[in-house]
C-alpha cells in the first residue's frame, strides 16, 4: 500500500500534529517526537536546541537509527565517530550513550527545517502535509541492512567463542 496515498490530516488534531504526523509516519511515534520537539523548542521559535532527550532507539541504533529516520549528515558523523570511538576504551559505550541522548535532535532539527521549507513554499495546509508525507518518513531498509550486519557480527562473535572453547 502507497504510503502517500492517504494525507495523514485528522480534524481533531491541530495543524502542529498533523504536520508532526506526516512526518513520522507512524502513528504511535508522534507523541513520542511531539513531545521531543516541545521539549528542543524551547524558545518557541521553531528552530530547535540541542538538549538532552533519551532514545532507545538511538542508543541501541546509533548511526543506523539516524539513517532509518533520514538525518544523513548526522548518520554520517556518527557511523565516523563510531569507528573512532573503538580506539578509546569503553568509546564505543560512550558513544552509545550520547547517541542515545542526543539523536532525536537530528530529527526534530530535520523536521523544523523541512517545516520552514515547506511553510514558505506552500499556502495551503493539505498541501503542506502532503509536503511533508512526501519528504518525512523512513527507510525501512536500513532495518534489515541493521539485522543483516548485526547477525554477522553475532556469528562472528559465537565463531571466535567456539574457536576459543
């Protein structure tokens, strides 16, 4: 089923949640990143600060949550420093940890300024959370890629334990 095929507009829900809901794309998340963009958008002026605000997802994801909700340049900086964190002793929990806590600001800072974007080019509401249907979202790939990777350095780890046994 297309994605895109239905507006993600509620008449109960205000112009801000259902923005918010074309975004995320799934709907037992938008509370989640509401709250986060409440949270980072303190000043009121839509442009977020960098504040501390946990994720599972991002503490357990790290890069690969970034790149499953779009934020490429920070997927980018993580998945470098995640390499060079394993220099460091414990860099790599280290990184986890930070991940963890600032990862949703990569995504609500995307979503603010794909927000802006959107506000300055389109007038009508329908058409603005169409804007950001199109372009909100997430790459349900980078979930198996994840798993894939994941398994194999599973595997490797149960091959080294056997070879050691």
């Amino acid at each position: 089923m297309n994605h895109l095929a239905q507006p993600y507009t509620d008449p109960l829900k205000t112009y801000e949640e259902n923005l918010m809901a074309a975004f995320v794309q799934k709907p037992e998340k938008v509370p989640y990143y509401q709250k986060a963009y409440d949270a980072l958008n303190l000043t009121g002026s839509g442009n977020p600060q960098l504040k501390w605000f946990w994720s599972w997802w991002g503490f357990a994801g790290g890069f690969a949550f970034l790149l499953y909700r779009k934020a490429y340049l920070a997927a980018l900086v993580a998945f470098i420093l995640g390499i060079l964190m394993n220099v460091v002793p414990f860099g790599s929990l280290i990184l986890m940890i930070v991940l963890g806590g600032i990862s949703p600001y990569f995504v609500i800072k995307r979503y603010a300024m794909l927000k802006a974007d959107i506000e300055q080019n389109h007038t009508e509401i329908e058409d603005r959370i169409q804007a950001m249907q199109a372009v909100g979202g997430t790459h349900p790939w980078v979930v198996w890629i994840a798993v894939i990777v994941y398994g194999f350095i599973f595997l490797g780890l149960v091959s080294m334990i056997m070879e050691l046994s």
